[in-house]
C-alpha cells in the first residue's frame, strides 16, 4: 500500500515539475518578451545610433567588445555611460498601447520626434529605430513608437533622460585607466629631475634618485590623484603642443602596467590663462584636454614626500626579543611558549604585558620628522658613534633591525637617530623616544 501511494506521489510530483518546465516557465518568459518594447538578442547589439535634434552620435562596439564613439568624431567612451544607454533600451517596457493604428502622430509629438535611438545587431544591415515623443498627459510617461511599427506606446518618462545624449555626454573623461593591483612601476619626470618607483610585493621602494622605502600612503594618494583626474574640456584639434606647454611638459608621468605592452604617459602642461584649469595630454593619443589646474600640484613630488616616515615595519605579535642598552645598562626581553614576557637580568621575572606592549607601540609608531643625511661620511656630528639608545628586537631566531639614538638637535626636542643597517639619519621627535628607554623597575611585575 505503501509503495504503492510513492508511486503515485512521484507521479504528481513528475507532472508537476513537466508543467513548470515546459508551460510555466516559457509562458512567464512569454509574457515578459511582450512587455519589452524590443525584442532582439541583446549579446549581438553592437552599434548604438543616437539623435537628438541634428546631433548624431554613433557608438560601435571593436574587436575587444568595447564601445567606442565613430561619429561625430572617433573617441574613447564612456563604458558605463554607453552600457546605460543601452541596458535602458533592453529593459523599457511597454506600460500601455495607445493606439494600434494611428492617424495622427503629431498629437504625441512623434511625426517629426526630436529623439531617436537605434540598436542593430552585428550582421544585420538595418538596426531597430525607438522615437521618442511627448510626455504623456497621466502620470510620469512618454509617448514611444518602433519606427517600422504603427503602434504608439506608453512608457517611463526616465527613458527620456538616460537616452537623450550627445556625443560630448557619452566620451570617457578620465584622463588615464589602469587596474592598480597590474602596476609596477611609475616614472615622475620634471624639468630638472626623475623620481622612479617600483612596487615589491605588497610594498613600494624608491629607485630612484635613492633607494629608499616609499610610503604605500603617499604613493596611495599618488594614484588617486592619477585616477580621480578629468577631462573638463576637449581640444580635439591641437596645433602646435608647445602652446599649451606640452611640448616640453611640467609633469611626465608614465605608469607601467603587468602584461602591458605600451605603457600610459600623461603629460601635463602649464595653466590656461584666467583659469583653474591647466593643460594635459596622453602621449599617444592625439585630443589635448582642459584638467583642473590643482592636478600639477597633486603629482609634482619632492622626493623625501614619497618616502617611508615609519621607520619600522613589524607585527607585535612576531616580536620575540627585545634588548635596550642605555649607556651601560642591558635589558633583554623575550617572550615564553606562553606568550608571557621575561626579563633575563632578573632571573627571567615576568615583565608587565601592558608595558611591554607600549614599548612595542611606540617602536611601531616612531616616525621621522626630517631627513637629515642620506650618506653621512661621518656619525660624530649626531652623536650616532656612540649612541645614547640601542634598541634591538627579533621575529623568531633573527635579529630584525636595531634603533640608535643620537644626540639632541639644537631645538632640544629632536634626537638624531638611525638604523644599524641604513645609511640615512633621521631626526624624530624627544616625546616618541622618551617612550622606548625603559628600565627594570618599570618592565618588571611586582612580586607578591
């Protein structure tokens, strides 16, 4: 009996699934398909013709699926922009018919419409014709007909809005467009100098004109400057590049880009007379274009504003050893399986974590206030032959690096200091150093 009610119940449940399959399912398909005004295979659209009054724009699509603007001009656009444009197109759907056979177009605006919107798909010599007329009368509406249709259809009045564009609308206006995770190097030229740096792993170095550590902050806001530029205005037709002070630039910026054959080169030039704009070029592109004239000032660089002011990098939690000498005294820290903090000059006596953890903090936090000496030829005008600190930590078994502390400047509030492994001297402020010259009495956890 049992079985038998089973076989039943996979049988309802077979007819069921049958039903959504074949009748559901393709009728909901159906209905959607007589909702749209158009009904094309949207993967082969791949030429948009826009009009509005005389103005007519043509975006194609090239070999690599991306749009492009052929007329009236050859330019780059805008993929978001154009993509709206056309996903617009795709999604309008048919609020109501109107007419089926209409007498008089020019009562909706549509016998001479102001607007018209043409998709063809790739193969097909003519593409379909949406015009645009009035607003409707009720509600937030626009009168639309297919041209090689008689029908006049009721649709959003937003349409309006999203497909009523020019060609100067639909034109990329970023200047250049890189991934910045493809980057490896860029290049900032001036008339009297280079900067060059080059991303290491999750890190940037300065190549040159030193090799030092970059600040991954200062090159960030670099790169947000690059990426956030825009073109204000086009100068499709430039004459002579020495006018617009582009033949010899103020700014020479060249990105190079992992997998990247030709590298983007932005060139900037001097400031348009009366104006908060300035001139700029991609070298290999033909348009010169109008920028905000605050750019020049976002990427000329002085090299010590592009280096590391940290002067450590470390993960706390990996330090497993720290020694401070302090004139004659040594105090070595290390850390137990537990995690716990001893001090071997008082018979490994536990020290206290929270001090322990402030000494690590300040270590982390210590910055540079000034770059004093990239290649000192002699360490006793700082006081670094005989440093006043030597602080020294280790991840695991290796010794990292080790901090010396020279002598005040002559404000009294800053210490010359250095790395053991560097060249340069620093100068850092007395409150931030202050904080790493511990002693016993202050590491050490009372007894009980």
């Amino acid at each position: 009996m049992r079985f038998k009610t089973t076989i039943i119940l996979a049988g309802v449940l077979l007819l069921l699934s049958a039903y959504f399959y074949f009748i559901e399912i393709p009728g909901k398909r159906k209905a959607e398909e007589e909702t749209k005004v158009f009904n094309l295979d949207w993967e082969k659209v791949s030429e948009l013709r826009l009009r509005v009054g005389d103005k007519v724009t043509v975006c194609r699509k090239n070999n690599e699926g991306e749009w492009e603007i052929n007329e009236p001009l050859k330019a780059e656009a805008n993929q978001s922009l154009v993509e709206l444009v056309v996903n617009s197109l795709k999604n309008l759907e048919i609020k109501r018919v109107l007419e089926s056979s209409p007498k008089d177009l020019s009562r909706y605006g549509l016998a001479h419409p102001n607007v018209e919107a043409t998709v063809k798909s790739t193969g097909e010599p003519e593409g379909v014709t949406l015009q645009l007329g009035w607003k409707g009368q009720v509600g937030d509406s626009l009168y639309v007909r297919l041209q090689d249709e008689n029908r006049v259809l009721l649709v959003s009045h937003e349409l309006g809005k999203k497909i009523a564009k020019k060609a100067s609308e639909l034109r990329e206006r970023r200047v250049v467009i890189f991934d910045r995770i493809n980057l490896k190097r860029i290049e900032l030229s001036y008339p009297d100098r280079r900067i060059l740096l080059e991303r290491q792993q999750e890190d940037w170095q300065i190549l040159e004109p030193i090799k030092v550590r970059a600040s991954g902050f200062e090159v960030g806001q670099l790169l947000l400057a690059l990426m956030a530029m825009k073109i204000e205005e086009f100068i499709d037709e430039p004459t002579d590049l020495g006018q617009y002070g582009l033949a010899h630039p103020r700014v020479r910026v060249t990105l190079e880009l992992e997998g990247e054959e030709a590298s983007p080169i932005i060139l900037l030039g001097k400031k348009k007379k009366d104006s908060e704009l300035a001139y700029a070029k991609r070298e290999s592109k033909h348009p010169v274009y109008l920028v905000k004239s605050y750019v020049i000032e976002d990427l000329t660089k002085e090299t010590n504003q592009l280096r590391e002011k940290k002067l450590f990098s470390l993960n706390r939690a990996e330090v497993s050893k720290i020694e401070i000498r302090h004139g004659k005294d040594i105090l070595t820290l290390t850390k137990d399986p537990q995690g716990d903090w001893r001090i071997l000059e008082a018979g490994e006596a536990k020290a206290i974590k929270s001090e322990v953890d402030e000494l690590l903090s300040a270590l982390e936090e210590l910055e540079v206030t000034r770059f004093v000496d990239d290649n000192p030829r002699d360490l006793r005008p700082y006081g670094l032959d005989r440093p006043i600190l030597q602080e020294s930590f280790w991840l695991g078994d290796d010794k990292m690096e080790t901090l010396l502390v020279g002598k005040e400047d002559k404000s009294k509030e800053e210490h010359f200091i250095k790395k053991d492994t560097e060249a340069p001297v620093y100068l850092a402020k007395k409150g931030m150093l202050v904080k790493l010259m511990r002693n016993l009495n202050e590491l050490k956890e009372p007894e009980e």
